[in-house]
C-alpha cells in the first residue's frame, strides 16, 4: 500500500521556499531549515567554516542565551539540533503540532541574532577540537574522510567537514558574518516540513518569524579533479585493521542512482548481502562489513568498508574485489533481483513512517530536483530496474581504473 501523500510547495515573500507533506496520523512535526552551504564551498584556508558556524549559532542571541535556546524546545518535550554536510547544512525541530510555533521563533531567532561572542567562540572551537580528536580515535568513520580525500583529491568535496585545529583556531567572528552574508541568503533557503501541519497556517508563521538575506542564486561551477585510482596504507595506533575501497558514483539526478541502490543492497546492505554472507559468515574475516552509497548535486560515492585482523588484510580485500568482478560477469538472477527490490521498498517504505525522514526527503528532492517525488514514482523506478541494467553499472563502477582503496593499519608496537 502506498502512504498518502499530501505535498504542498510556496515560495515565501523573501525568495526561499516551503516545502510540506501533511501526514494527519501523527502528533508530531519535523521541520528544517536547509542552507545550500555546505564543506564543498570552502577553501583550504576555511575549511570546517560551516560546521564551526553550525555550532556557533546555537550559543546565544540577543534574546536567548545557549540554555534558554535548548530549554525553551526540551521543555515541551522537543528537541532541536543541526548537521552540516558536503553541500547542505540543516537546522531543524520536532516537536508537538500544537508547539510549532515556538520552535520557528527559537529557529529564526538563533539563525538571524546569534552574537558570537568571543569567549563564545573561544570556548567552542575546544570543544570542536574534541570533536576531532573523538574522530580521530574512531577509526571506521575517520576511514570514509580518508577515502573521500584521495578520491576527490586537492578539492573541497575531499576537506573534512570538521576542519583541521588550525583551520579551526583561525576563525574570527568576522569569518562568520561572511559565511551569513554570503549563503545564509533566501535564494539557498529550503524550509522543509513533515507531519501534522497546515501548509498555509505554516506559511504564515514563517513569514512572521523568519527574514533572509536577499542573494542570487550560486553557480556550482567547480570542475571535479581527474580520478586517480591507487592504493595507500596508513600505520595507526589501533587493534584491527580497516579498509575502505571506494569510487565516484552518480549525481541525485542520474537515474542510474536505482540501479546504484540494488547494487548497493546486494554488495552490504544487511545480514543476508553477498559481502556479509562471504566475509563474515562463510570466512569470519571481519565483524563489521557493508557498502555505502551517496549522491551529491554533480557526482556520489560508492564504497565498501570493514575491519578485519591486520593478517587478514589481503585475503579479505581480495574477497571484495572478487565479489565486485562476479557482479560485473554474471548477470542477476530473476529471484535474487526480485528479492533485492523488495528489500529495497521495505525499507523505503519503513523509513518513511518517520516524520524527520520524511521531511529530509522533502527537502533533498527540492534541492537537488526542484521538484517533488512521490513514493509510487520512487517504487517504479526501483521495479524497472534490470539485471541488465545492475551488470553495465558494475562494469562502469567496479573498473580497476576507478577504485582507490584506503587502509588503516596497527602499528607493530
């Protein structure tokens, strides 16, 4: 059965757009504001900018201090927080339907007064260095910002989203009131809404609370850097090894991103993918194993990932670029592919009972396509998926002359 889908979209008085799914079921709403900013926008000299600016404007306004920013939403049992990614940066709420309004005026409250008081400032740049360093002993997720470096490399979409200590420590307030001046402007805004809402009743609020920064749209004209594949091997002072194979995938607009996801399921998404079932079950090789796919504006990632014992390394790598060569020559079989795309509506439709992913979904969709897609097109497209069609995006991707591989190493002391 397919949920009911009740999508409205405005552009607001300033320029930036709504974008809402009424879902009258629940009690709850999910709402974010979306800034076309993200790490692929920065320099060398500024990377972990948007990301330090993400932590900065929750630290007071004129009107609020940094507890009174969380209490006022915590207190009606809501909860607020952002992210920043490679090329967005959301702030967003859930809460009551009947508490909405408070959570847009905390929101255009820290998002248009914040102060950025030095000891603010000062304080919060520790607490990113923690941040890093907590990275930095988490080596299954360090791996991926290693992956990503060489495989867009001397680039931003390779800068690690957090910065470096001296990127980080080199930020002054003036730093960020560009970053506002310059991004946070209503063109690059996408307010995204999902759950028992009234889209007109929202728009208003939102016209009431919210003003953005007039701007012109922004031109992502960066010339991706050539694609070098190679190998390289980092000692660290860890345990297990880790290992990261990884190649550039397709953009959110390339359709061929359904027969990405069917790849992905069958290659490490679940217990029962082929990757698992080698390396984990049939070898014991790694506890942890799974693929990962993600698509961005003009390109994606694809990529493999596992820890396996530092003697293991090879034999298990091996058994990877072996399953990536068996999907390239041996086209799926009618019930493996019919397995795969219901595993893939499953969780599709799983997912979307979520009111936060809902409204990711929405605004995701406005960003990238200017347009909205519904569940039934999204299962279409994944039930037109051909073994054909799976084989040649194996071929394209699984080429010796596209993979980089990346591995963490112990040190023999």
């Amino acid at each position: 059965m397919i949920l009911l889908e009740q999508y409205k979209k405005s552009i607001l008085d300033s320029g930036a757009r709504l974008v809402t799914e009424k879902i009258p079921t629940v009690r709850s709403v999910s709402l974010g504001v979306w800034v076309d900013a993200g790490g692929r926008d920065e320099t060398l000299e500024t990377q972990g900018l948007t990301h330090f600016l993400e932590h900065m404007i929750f630290k007071g306004t004129k009107n609020r201090s940094a507890l009174e920013i969380a209490l006022e939403i915590e207190s009606l049992g809501g909860h607020i927080n952002a992210f920043t990614g490679k090329e967005m940066t959301c702030f967003f709420v859930q809460m009551l339907d009947e508490n909405i309004g408070t959570a847009l005026e905390v929101l255009a409250d820290i998002m248009a007064n914040s102060l950025f008081r030095p000891e603010d400032m000062v304080k919060e740049k520790t607490v990113i260095l923690e941040e890093i360093k907590n990275l930095e002993d988490s080596p299954d997720d360090l791996i991926y910002d290693y992956l990503i470096s060489e495989v867009y490399p001397a680039h931003s979409l390779g800068y690690p989203i957090l910065g470096t200590p001296d990127t980080v420590q080199s930020f002054t307030a003036e730093h960020l009131l560009n970053l506002i001046k310059n991004s946070y402007t209503s063109d690059k805004i996408v307010i995204a809404a999902a759950g028992n809402i009234e889209h007109d009743n929202l728009c208003e609020l939102i016209e009431k609370h919210f003003s953005f920064i007039p701007g012109n749209p922004r031109n992502n004209s960066q010339k991706l850097p050539d694609f070098i594949p190679g190998r390289k091997v980092w000692e660290r002072p860890i345990s297990q090894a880790h290992i990261c194979i990884g190649t550039r995938a397709f953009p959110y607009k390339d359709d061929r991103k359904f027969q990405l996801l069917v790849l992905n399921a069958i290659l490490g998404g679940g217990m029962s993918s082929r990757l698992f079932q080698s390396i984990r079950e049939t070898f014991g090789y790694a506890y942890s194993v799974y693929s990962f796919a993600e698509s961005l504006s003009d390109t994606g990632m694809f990529g493999v990932y596992m820890g396996t014992d530092k003697n293991k390394i090879e034999p298990a790598a091996d058994l990877v670029l072996k399953e990536f060569k068996r999907l390239c020559t041996e086209p799926l079989h009618s019930s493996e592919l019919s397995r795969i795309k219901n595993q893939l509506k499953g969780n599709l439709m799983l997912g979307l009972e979520s009111t936060s992913s809902r409204m990711n979904r929405l605004a995701k969709m406005e960003v990238y396509l200017q347009q909205f897609v519904t569940l039934e097109d999204l299962i279409n497209n994944i039930n037109q998926v051909s073994a054909e069609q799976v084989l040649e995006v194996a071929n394209e991707l699984f080429h010796d002359s596209r993979l980089f591989t990346v591995i963490f190493t112990p040190t023999e002391e």
